[in-house]
C-alpha cells in the first residue's frame, strides 16, 4: 500500500483527504500538502423532528463492516450492561444494512437488531442518545454528523473524535472504556436539560463546520489553483 500511495501521488496536482487525523496515516514526505475537504451533511434531509422514543440508545451504520461490528459488541455486551444497573429499562437499537453474524447474536430483550432501514431517520428519531463507540478504523463518522444534525446528544471515542474535532462537554461527550462511556449514556438519560444544551450545541457545531457549501468551497478553492 505504501509503494502504491508514492507512486500515486506523483499522478495528481493536488490531493484531498477526509480528516488530519488519516492525513497523518499517510506515508509520504509530502503528505503535508494534501488538503483537507471534510464531509458536508444536508441538514435540510437530517433535522430534529418530535417522535416517540422507543430506544435509550442507538448505534447504527453498515453492520457488516469490522469497525461497526467492533463498536456494536462492545456496546452491548460491556457498556448496556453498565447502563443498565442504574437505568434498568435501557434499550438498545442496533440499525443498519447487512448485520454480521456476530451482530444478530446480539438480539434479546434489551437489543434490537433492526437490518436494512428503508429510512435511517427513523432510527435516529426513535432513541435518546447516539453512542458511537469506536475502537478502530479511521475516517469521519457521518453516522455523528447525521445523528447530531437531528439533535440527538452524542457520546463516542476519542478516536472518532479525533476526526470530528468536536469540543468535548460541548457538542458531545467522549469516554474510552466502557465504564467512562456507560458513565456518559446514564449522565444523559438521568439529566435531560444537559442532553437537551448537548444536543443543540451538537446541531448548531454541525450546521457551522460541516455543511456542503463550505466543503465544497474548499474543493473549488483548491481546483482552481495551478
């Protein structure tokens, strides 16, 4: 991969990438000079909208991916467990396309493994708190940016943060293990002011820095030079 990323950087004028945090994973003495374009999101199709809320906690994405698979197991076998011993009713949705074995495995009372959605809002629109909580991979998680776009409050890792670049107690809460994340979900659950301040804070950060027309602008800013 590395002999292919020098060879390839050679064929372009300028080079782009989704975040600093993958800038940095390329190995390339140049790699400086690749621009940062991050994601936008409609925020016209992903907005709040009032609904029943079914779910406690929502994890959602392409299920069959190792990232999300990590994220989900760990979710529901090490921080559910954690939430429930002070919100003992807490349920849990696990949406998204094509879940892996291991992520079907999951379902019971307390997990509800949806598969493919037709409309992903819906999911969003059903449950109290988004938690992401990713272990590996790398990249912008759209799944935060959709989420917080709808003003869900919004817990994740460090390492999605990295990315995301979100001030943490203001646009979003962040906790490494399972007892720090499971802390943060029950923290929201029981003080739903604070998760109501969180999650218009996450709203407003996510209309300000990633709608498509700065994204794009940077883009158009970066082709027309020579």
């Amino acid at each position: 991969m590395r002999t292919y990323e020098a060879a390839a950087f050679e064929w372009f004028r300028h080079h782009t990438i989704i975040s600093d945090q993958d800038r940095q994973l390329i190995d390339h003495p140049r790699r400086a000079e690749i621009e940062v374009v991050l994601n936008g999101i409609d925020t016209s199709y992903f907005r709040p909208v009032q609904s029943k809320k079914e779910y406690e906690i929502l994890f959602c994405g392409n299920m069959n991916y190792h990232p999300n698979v990590d994220a989900a197991v760990f979710l529901a076998e090490e921080i559910l467990p954690l939430v429930r011993q002070s919100h003992p009713k807490a349920r849990l949705l696990i949406a998204g396309t094509t879940p892996a074995a291991r992520v079907q495995a999951l379902a019971s009372l307390a997990v509800t493994v949806s598969g493919w959605l037709s409309d992903i809002r819906e999911a969003y629109a059903a449950a109290g708190v988004f938690v992401a909580p990713m272990r590996v991979g790398t990249g912008l998680q759209n799944k935060l940016l959709e989420a917080m776009a709808m003003r869900l409050p919004c817990v994740t890792t460090p390492l999605a943060n990295n990315a995301l670049r979100g001030t943490v107690g203001e646009h979003l809460l962040v906790g490494q293990t399972a007892a720090e994340l499971a802390a943060h979900i029950s923290d929201l659950l029981t003080k739903t002011e604070r998760a109501k301040v969180l999650a218009q804070r996450g709203l407003e950060f996510v209309r300000d820095n990633y709608n498509w027309a700065t994204a794009t602008s940077r883009l158009e800013r970066l082709l027309e030079k020579r």
